[in-house]
C-alpha cells in the first residue's frame, strides 16, 4: 500500500495542557445530592486578579509555572487578565522566560502566552542568541514553534536568521527538525532552502532530515520559490538507491511531484529503467507507483510490453517472469494494479485476460483483478 507522506508535527503550532498530574473526578457520594452554588449578590464582583474562580498567585508566578497543577491553572488564567495585569505577569516572568521554555512544565505555560501580543517582545528577548539551543531541546521547540506561528514576520525572519549556518544541525534533531519546518512555513527564508540543498543527500538518509527534505521542497514549490538546486542535488547523486531507500524515497516522491517539467522528465528517464526492480522493494515500489502516475504515454507503453510483452502476440506462462513476478510479490503487485489503471482499451482489456491466465494459490492474481473490476 502506498506509505503515508511525512507530516509535520501536530503539537508544533497546536497545545493542550500537560496530562501529568491531571486532577481525579472527586468521589461520588452515592446519597448525597449535589449542593447548588448560591446565585451571586447584587453589585459584587470578582476581586482584583482572579479569573474563573482564581487568583493569580503574584510573586510567585514561576515557581507556580514549574508546578505541574499551577502550570494548568496559569494557562487557564493568564490569558484571561486584563492589559494592566497582563503587563505585571510579563514583567515577572520575562527574568524566567528562557529557563521556562525548558522546563518540564512551564513550557506549557509559555506556549500558551505566545500567541499574546503584549508578550512578544519579552519572549523575543528571552529567545534572541538560544535559537538554535531552543530548537533542539524537547521542551524549548515546542515553545519556540508557537512563538513563530504568532510572531509578526520581521520578528520571526530576524529569530530564524539564527538558523544559518546550523540548518543541518538542526535538521537531523528530533525535535530541531519540526522547528525547521515550522521555521520555514513562517518565514519562506531562502537560505534555508540552500542550505538543505546543499546537503540533501544526507538529509534524505535520516528520518528527521528527510521530513525537513519533503516538508520544504513542498512549502518552498508551493510559494514559488526555486526548488531546482535540491532536486538536481537528488540527480547527481545515487538517485537509484535513494528511490529504494526506507527515508529517501520520500524525498524522491517529494521531487517527483514539485519539480518543473524538465527536471521531472530527467528523473523519469533517471528511474523508469529500474520500475521493475523499485516494485519488488517495500519502499521503492510507493516511487514505482508514482512514475506511473506522472510516465507518458510512450513510457507507459515501454513498460506494459516489459511485462505484458508485445501486443496481440499469443504468449506462453513461461515467456511472461516479469508478470508473474509482480503478482507474486506483496508490494509488486500494486504497482501492476497502478499500471492496470493507466492503462487504455484494448491494452487494458488484454492485460487483465493475462492476469487471469496466470493466477495461483501462491500469487495476488484475484486481489489485483478484484481492484481493477473496481476501479
């Protein structure tokens, strides 16, 4: 089946409060019903600095934050004060943004705050110079990612610029590689886009530098930005072993799909000589499927005779390997089902009637026409 493509991070521009320590339901007391609130008298209010039932717990708000309980309650009261309160939470917390950005708990706090206009020069401040250090730290990205998402663009480009010089650094971090992603959305910086192309290669071979590879050939061609450096870096190199690759063939699809025309047809004509061999591979055969999609009419018609043989020339079991091979085999045997759904008339017709002649116990031979009669 064909692999599902990278995605970024759902816990990069998205929060929840931190599950640890989450309150138990109090415990039911099966006779006692349950009291009602007395309803609030005429001309009271709730006091200075609480918010939904609570107070704000002034002086002692980072020690709060690193509270798993308080962590929870400030994220459900700070946003809710007004600018003047607002102002007072910021000038406490700004000394601590940095060493809470890092912290098991806080960090949910900060993340939280992000999004808050009146705090964003305080966490500029407090990220300006740790960049890099806070993108590859687990808590210390997640705060950062939020702050991007929210930050006006100068801000952003001017915290990102940080990044030059560390792309591949970053880019091959678990954590530091969902903060490049989310860098680049926020930004479109161009060097970024360089300096992955530059090394792409070995980006490709590495599970957190491949997601960097897809998610920015697929940001970057979407803004209309040059994408040609990385896809011709993916060309010079060893394109074949990168097709078959458990990581690399995601960057390759990635190519396939955003490069311009002329770059496209070179790596068609680059790979379609190896579909056979690619569709026998666990991850080459999703690159087989592709070329498919994207072939013309001539390169599909090279690779039907391939496996079907010539047309309206009567064949025996033996002279068709390629066939039976494909159907043989647990991944080969959807790309013959992609090459089924190319395929036109009469082409089509004689194909399944070759299928059929050739199914077995030991083959995928009723999968594959069961899928066609549905297609």
């Amino acid at each position: 089946p064909t692999q599902p493509a990278l995605t970024p991070w759902q816990g990069g521009p998205a929060f929840f409060i931190h599950p640890n320590g989450a309150a138990a339901p109090p415990p039911q007391q099966p006779q006692q019903q349950p009291q009602q609130q007395p309803p609030p008298q005429r001309g009271t209010s709730s006091p200075p600095g609480a918010t939904a039932g609570g107070k704000v717990p002034w002086g002692s708000l980072v020690a709060t934050a690193m509270d798993p309980k308080g962590s929870r309650e400030l994220q459900q009261l700070l946003p809710k004060l007004s600018k003047g309160q607002l102002a007072r939470a910021r000038d406490e917390l700004a000394p601590h943004m940095h060493a809470l950005s890092r912290h098991t708990f806080g960090n949910y706090l900060v993340s939280k705050l992000a999004p808050l206009a009146p705090m964003h020069a305080a966490l500029a401040a407090a990220f300006r110079g740790r960049v890099v250090e806070l993108l590859c730290h687990a808590q210390g990205s997640r705060v950062v990612q939020a702050y991007l998402a929210a930050a006006a663009p100068a801000e952003a480009e001017s915290l990102v610029s940080e990044l030059d010089g560390h792309v591949v650094e970053c880019a091959l971090d678990t954590h530091g590689s969902w903060g490049v992603c989310v860098a680049f959305r926020h930004t479109h910086a161009p060097f970024l886009v360089a300096q992955v192309a530059k090394h792409v290669a070995a980006l490709c071979t590495q599970q957190h530098g491949v997601r960097v590879v897809q998610q920015l050939l697929h940001e970057a061609a979407s803004a209309g930005m040059d994408i040609s450096a990385a896809v011709g870096s993916l060309l010079e190199g060893e394109l074949g072993y990168l097709a078959a690759h458990p990581f690399g063939n995601y960057a390759v699809q990635a190519a396939l799909r955003h490069a311009v025309p002329s770059q496209r047809v070179a790596m068609l004509d680059a790979l379609l000589p190896s579909i056979l061999a690619l569709s026998g591979s666990k991850h080459g055969s999703n690159v087989a499927e592709m070329l498919l999609m994207l072939a013309s009419v001539e390169q599909l018609e090279a690779v039907r005779r391939q496996i079907f043989g010539p047309p309206d020339t009567p064949v025996d079991l033996a002279e068709l390997p390629q066939l039976r091979a494909l159907m043989s085999s647990p991944f080969g045997n959807y790309v013959l089902q992609a090459l089924l759904r190319k395929l036109k008339d009469g082409r089509r017709s004689a194909a399944l009637q070759l299928v059929e002649r050739h199914i077995s116990d030991d083959n995928f031979g009723r999968a594959i026409l069961a899928a066609a009669s549905s297609a």
